[in-house]
C-alpha cells in the first residue's frame, strides 16, 4: 500500500532536515572558534581556513565571538573576518585596537588592513595611543602605507609624547613622509608650546638635534633658559649636534649653569662646535668642577686642537685625580708637541700606573726628546704594564732596550 504525503507533511519533513543540518553546522562553527584559543598555531590556522570555507554562515558566530573573554578566540575571529572582507563587522573589530593583550590589538589592525575600507582608518590612527610599542609600530606602517593625512595630528603627538625613542622617530619619519616639511613644523612648534612639559620638550630637543635643524635655533635658544635642567641639557646637545657658529656665546655662558649634568652638555657641545675661541672657557672647567665635567672638558680641548688647547690640557696633568690625569697625557700625545716632553717626563714618574702608562705612550707619540731617559728608568718598574709601555715607547724612539748584562 503506497503511502500518501500530504504537502504539509512534506513540508515538515524538509524543516526537520534542515533544522538537523543547520544544527549540525552551528555545532561545527562553534568547535572551530573553540580552537581558535591556546598554542598549537597550525591546529588554529586549520580551524580558521574552514572558517573561511563555510564563510557567511559562520560570520554571526564570529562576530559574537569577538567580544570573547579568550584573547585567542578574540584575534582569531578579527583574522577570518578580514579575510572574509564582512565589511559590517569593522566597527566591532576596530574595537579590539585599544585591547588590554597587545597581540589581539595588533591582530584587529592586520585584519582591518584586509578588509580594504576606508571605513577602517580611524581605527588605524586611534591604534597609535595603544599602550604598547608593537601596537603602534603596526599602526605606524598601516597609516605609512595607506597615506593617511588625517593621522598627522596623532603623529605629531606620538613625536613628543610617547615613552619610546623609537616610536618617537618613526611617528617623524612617517608625518615626514606624508607630508614634506611637516616634521620641521611640529618640531618648531613643540619647542615654542609653554604648555609643553619638560619631558615633551627634552623629546623635542632631541629631534631637533638628531635632524640638525638649523630652522629650529630660533626656538631652541630661548630653552637655555628654562627651568627645568632636562630642558636646558637637552637645548644645548642639539645645538652642538646643529653645529651652528653663533651658538656658541650662548652655550658658553652655561658653563655657570648650576646643574652640573647641563655644565657637563655645555662643555660636551663646545667641543662639538671645535671653535678654537672655546679653549679659554674650557680651560677654567679644569677646576672647581666635577670629576666627569673636568674629564670631558679636556675632551673638548682634544676635539678643538692646536697650540693653547694643547698648553690648557696641560694643566691637567696636576689634576687631583688620576684618571684625569691620565687623560691629560693620553690628550697631549694626540696634540701636544716635543715641547712637552719635560711635563710628560715628570707625568711618568706618576705614583699612579695608570698615569705613568698614559705619559710613556704620550712620549713616544710626539718623539720627544725626554722620553729616552724616561723610558729606560721605567723599564724597572715594578708594574708590568708601565715596563711594557717603557719598551714600546724606546722602540718607537729607535732604541733598542738595554738588556743586562750585555753591552751596549
């Protein structure tokens, strides 16, 4: 007997099926985005291939799953949208860029630079206030790439603001890039904002310096003045690092500056500038000073050169200290002449080994005409690196050590 079907039961038959099927399915999306969390990558990258096989079906889960309390399962379902392009799911995942786990902010900017939209590029420029470096490194390149004109405001903030040296430089590099020009503006402006902290400033003068803006001169003088020490350290190593001329007045009259770390900048950028009408300020950092501000005077001294640098780098020699000392013979050797082998002698007989090493390298150097006899007395001493350098020294004079017992 042949059974007859009514189209209702038909009907309800086909919706049982369906509902097995859609069941079926919705079981299998779920199990996919289960394994979209934990550490075994290629298990996640299989599940996130089906994901994108299924395609429409899965994106409601998906775009549910972006609000889950999983950080894997968050940045997974973000991926397989993007790749999916589900063009109404940005807002949800432009969301994840000022996530807590930096891996899934970064993951949400990667997977708005696959859906193609300008829909997306707020969430590019709000990505570069993210706490992390990595974050905004990957925002950097993304509004780099797409032209972003809109995030130069931001950037120009990242320039000063950000904790990072690094992120500081490539948010100029990329403000440069979108616009010619653009990062001499911001950095000018900076340094001319009172509402500016000093922190914000030192960043300023650092760029400045690096890039050696001649433009921001104008700007940077005033800083000289600044209360703030970090301030006015920072002002002055960008103005040596400029190298500009008239410059250096200014930077000389800090040499008076009451903090000793802004002394020490001033007579670092002085011997950046090398400006032989230096020497006689540099000369009065030999004394009354801290031992680092004595010791890089005398470097600036070498980086200067000639006659009156040399004749100030040996006072020096009397110095308190023994590595200033030292120093003070190592310098002479570089600038010194003959002349000045009487006080390099006298440097040899040193109580110090350190400053004896440093006056016997400093004689052979200039060939000068002491360091014999001075080298033939140290060829006894009972320090093994002075006895070394007093034969090196003979040899670079042309004699050759006396050994005893034979005859000279």
């Amino acid at each position: 007997m042949r059974t007859r079907w009514t189209v209702g039961a038909l009907a309800l038959l086909f919706f049982l099926a369906a509902s097995v099927v859609q069941a079926d399915q919705d079981a299998r999306i779920a199990g996919l985005i289960g394994r979209l969390q934990g550490f075994n990558f290629n298990d996640i990258r299989a599940a996130q291939d089906e994901l994108v096989e299924i395609g429409l079906p899965a994106v409601p889960a998906l775009r549910q799953a972006l609000s889950n309390s999983e950080p894997g399962i968050r940045k997974g379902a973000a991926q397989v949208l993007g790749e999916l392009k589900v063009i109404e799911a940005i807002d949800e995942i432009g969301a994840l860029v000022k996530d807590d786990v930096y891996w899934v902010a970064r993951g949400a900017i990667y997977s708005l630079r696959e859906m193609e939209s300008p829909s997306a590029n707020p969430y590019f420029v709000q990505a570069l206030g993210h706490f992390n470096a990595k974050v905004k490194e990957t925002a950097l390149y993304a509004v780099k790439d797409l032209k972003l004109t809109e995030s130069k405001p931001k950037l120009a903030d990242r320039m000063f603001r950000d904790l990072d040296p690094y992120i500081r430089w490539q948010a100029m590099t990329v403000l440069r890039e979108l616009e010619e020009g653009a990062e001499i503006a911001a950095i000018r402006e900076a340094l001319a904002d009172p509402k500016r902290s000093a922190t914000q400033l030192r960043n300023a003068t650092e760029l400045a310096g690096n890039l050696r803006l001649k433009e921001a001169v104008p700007e940077l003088l005033p800083l000289l003045k600044n209360s703030e020490a970090k301030v006015r350290w920072g002002a002055i190593r960008a103005l040596g690092r400029i190298g500009e001329e008239t410059t250096r007045e200014p930077i000389e009259r800090m040499l008076k500056d009451r903090d000793s770390d802004v002394r020490l900048m001033a007579v670092g950028a002085l011997g950046m500038l090398a400006d032989p009408a230096s020497v006689a300020p540099l000369s009065g950092m030999l004394s009354g000073q801290p031992t680092n501000v004595r010791k890089n005077a005398l470097r600036s001294l070498e980086r200067i050169g000639g006659t009156q640098a040399a004749a100030a780098v040996r006072n020096g020699l009397s110095d308190r200290d023994k590595l200033v000392r030292a120093q003070a013979a190592e310098i002479l050797g570089a600038i010194g002449s003959p002349a000045d082998g009487t006080v390099l002698a006298e440097a040899s007989r040193d109580k110090f080994a350190i400053v004896r090493v440093a006056a016997l390298h400093a004689l052979g150097q200039l060939r000068a005409g002491e360091g014999k006899a001075a080298a033939e007395a140290a060829l006894q001493d009972k320090n093994f690196w002075v006895s070394q350098e007093a034969r090196r020294t003979l040899e670079l004079l042309g004699t050759e050590p006396a050994v005893p017992g034979k005859e000279q």
